[in-house]
C-alpha cells in the first residue's frame, strides 16, 4: 500500500507527481524491495481514488 503525506487542513494531493514522490520515498525507505513488485497501475489507481492514466504518468 502506498501511503501519501497528508498536510492537517488540506486534502492530500493525488496528482502523478505526489503518487511519484510517494513511491520514490517508500522504496528509498525498502518498503518495497529492490527486486520487490509495486502494485499494478490499476490496483493502485483504486485504492488512491484516482485515474489510472495518473498512476501511469507517476510510474513513467
């Protein structure tokens, strides 16, 4: 599960760019392995309530 920084007064923002940060924090982190697997483009773009286009944009 990707988790997003949520700013207290303000919705977390879901664009590909925050989605990117996220990631990129999390396997900096080793949330996710080096030879681990992120979640698909579709299953992740349902559990954050986005598009699918926008998780895509946030992979490439």
């Amino acid at each position: 599960m990707v988790q997003l920084r949520k700013d207290p007064g303000h919705p977390p923002a879901m664009g590909a760019r925050q989605i990117y940060e996220a990631l990129r924090e999390q396997i900096a982190g080793g949330v996710f392995g080096a030879a681990g697997r992120l979640p698909s483009s579709r299953a992740l773009a349902h559990e954050l309530g986005v598009s699918r286009t926008t998780v895509t944009a946030a992979y490439e």
